[in-house]
C-alpha cells in the first residue's frame, strides 16, 4: 500500500513537472533544448504512469521491462540533445549581456561628451562675452585722469583697477578649468602641471608628476576623462585629506595606460566596501563613471591616517 501511494504522488509530481514544462515552451520562443528538455519530462511522467497501472493490471499487451526500458533510452537521448542545444539559450543571455554592457557605455560616454561640450560652451561664453566686457571696464577705469582727484578717490580708482584685473584672471582660471585650452593644445602633462598650480597656489602641499608620457598625444576622450579623474581627486585631496605630498604617475605600458594617485593625508575607512568608488561622496561617484565610460579599471587603498592611493588602467585600443 505505501508503495502505491509513493507512485501515486511521483506520477502527479513528474505530471505537474511535465505540464511546467510544456507550457514554458511559449515563452522561451520554441527554443529546440527546451522542446527537447520538455519531451524528456512528459516521457518520465509516462514511465511512472506505466508503473503505477502495472500494480492494478497484472495482465501486459508488451513487456514491462521492455517498455521502462525504451522509455528510458529516449529520456537519455531527449536530455543529451536538450542539454547540447541548451547551449544556445546561454549563449543568447550572453549576447543580450554584451549589448546590455555595450548599451550602458554608449550612454555614459554621451552623457559625459554631453557634460564636456557644455563645459566648452560656457567656457566659450565666459571667454567670449564677459571677457571683453571686463577689459572694455579696465581701460575706462585705466583712462581716468587721477591727477585732478583726491586721494580718496584715487584710492578708489586703484582699488578698481585692482578688482577688474583679479576679475579677468579669476574668468580665465575658470573658463581654463571648464575647457582646459592647455590639454586640447598641449597634452595631459602640461594641462595637469598647470591646473595643480593654480589648485594648489595657495598651499604648502608638495605636488609630484611623473611618467613616460611627456608630450605624447591620446585619444580626446581618454585625455579629457584622466584630467577630470585627476582634477575631483585632487579636489577631493584638497577638501578632506589635508596632505603633505601629492604624487601623480601616468605611465604608457603596451596597450594600457596606467595613473598611480596617492596622498599621505587623512585617508578613510573601507572595511564596508572594499576596492569601491560607491558611497563616498559625488566626487568619487563622477571618478567611477569616468572610468567606467573609458572601460577602464581602478584598484583603491586607503586606511585612516595612512592616506590614499588609487591605480587606474585604461586601454588605448
């Protein structure tokens, strides 16, 4: 009697499994494997339909033995061929990855070209349109006769004269930050001495670039997506890490060209997330992206009060 009921309740199980299956053909587009897989299911709930008569009905048109056998070797069969053809439904998942990955690069590169060219466009603006609005200011101003003034308002003149010229090269540090000229005209190395002078003009923070680079030339947007990865991380240096050294390295080596950042200021704790740009601020989440569009790798170390260092490879084909 247990016997019975334990066939009984495989039938129904091996039953409901071939129905699943059956009715998952649809959705998997009529995928041969699945077919295959399908009919292996239905033959196996076959099978223990067979058994299970065979306990009530004792009298056989065909062999039992015969028939579990058969049944069996096309179960065999039908899962190889299933099994082999399966193949193909991984290697669409694997296709639809790729154009997934692919997809989300093309949209990161043009939204960060997007970023890019309106920087440029402001760039241009300020350069173009307030810039002469400012020298067209300074020559009035330089044009007053001072002779006939008091002191007080030649005082005041001066003072002006001074403000219109700090204003002029306040828009050129900025519009040179938004388009940095420099790195267009120049190359990363020159563009980066010069947008670390002016950063770190004010500090006593020893700044140090080196590599093999010197004056050789990238594609635009690796150039532009290393100079701003460098730029927030110099930013980010700046803001929290208060720091006596800064050292920067941009090295060509065969078909990848590797930056070694590091600091010896402040650092910060990554026992949550190591090796991670997430969760630690805008200035590290546009780092991330940056490379991430350059399909480019990073590996970050820091410990608190032993600094930072991030090494970043980017390929050049």
């Amino acid at each position: 009697m247990l016997l019975k009921i334990a066939l009984l309740l495989s039938m129904l199980i091996q039953l409901g499994a071939a129905i699943t299956a059956v009715s998952l053909i649809r959705r998997t587009r009529f995928n041969v494997s699945w077919i295959l897989i399908s009919a292996g299911f239905v033959l196996m709930a076959l099978r223990r339909l067979f058994e299970f008569s065979a306990l009530f009905w004792e009298t056989q048109l065909v062999s039992k033995v015969e028939v579990e056998s058969w049944i069996g070797v096309m179960i065999s069969i039908l899962m190889l061929a299933g099994v082999i053809f399966i193949r193909q439904i991984f290697n669409l998942q694997d296709r639809i990855e790729l154009l997934r990955k692919e997809n989300e690069s093309r949209l990161l590169k043009a939204v960060i070209q997007g970023e890019e060219q309106a920087r440029q466009s402001i760039a241009r603006d300020l350069h173009d349109g307030l810039g002469p609005v400012l020298s067209s200011i300074k020559m009035t101003v330089s044009a007053i006769d001072t002779d006939t003034m008091d002191h007080s308002n030649q005082k005041m003149v001066e003072l002006t004269c001074k403000a219109t010229d700090e204003a002029i090269v306040a828009l050129k540090e900025i519009s040179n930050h938004l388009s940095p000229h420099l790195l267009k005209n120049h190359g990363l190395t020159k563009a980066l001495e010069a947008i670390a002078g002016q950063m770190l003009a004010n500090s006593s923070i020893d700044f140090k670039l080196s590599g093999n680079i010197d004056s050789r030339r990238f594609h635009y947007d690796i150039e532009t997506g290393l100079f701003r990865v460098i730029c927030e991380l110099l930013n980010n240096t700046l803001k929290h890490a208060r720091p006596q050294t800064i050292s920067v390295d941009i090295s060509e080596e065969g078909e990848h060209l590797k930056m070694a950042y590091s600091d010896d200021g402040a650092g910060f704790e990554m026992k949550d997330e190591p090796n991670s740009l997430r969760g630690k601020g805008m200035g590290f989440e546009n780092i991330r992206s940056r490379i991430k569009s350059m399909n480019g790798f990073y590996y970050l170390e820091s410990e608190p009060g032993k600094g930072m260092s991030i090494n970043i490879q980017i390929p050049l084909k």
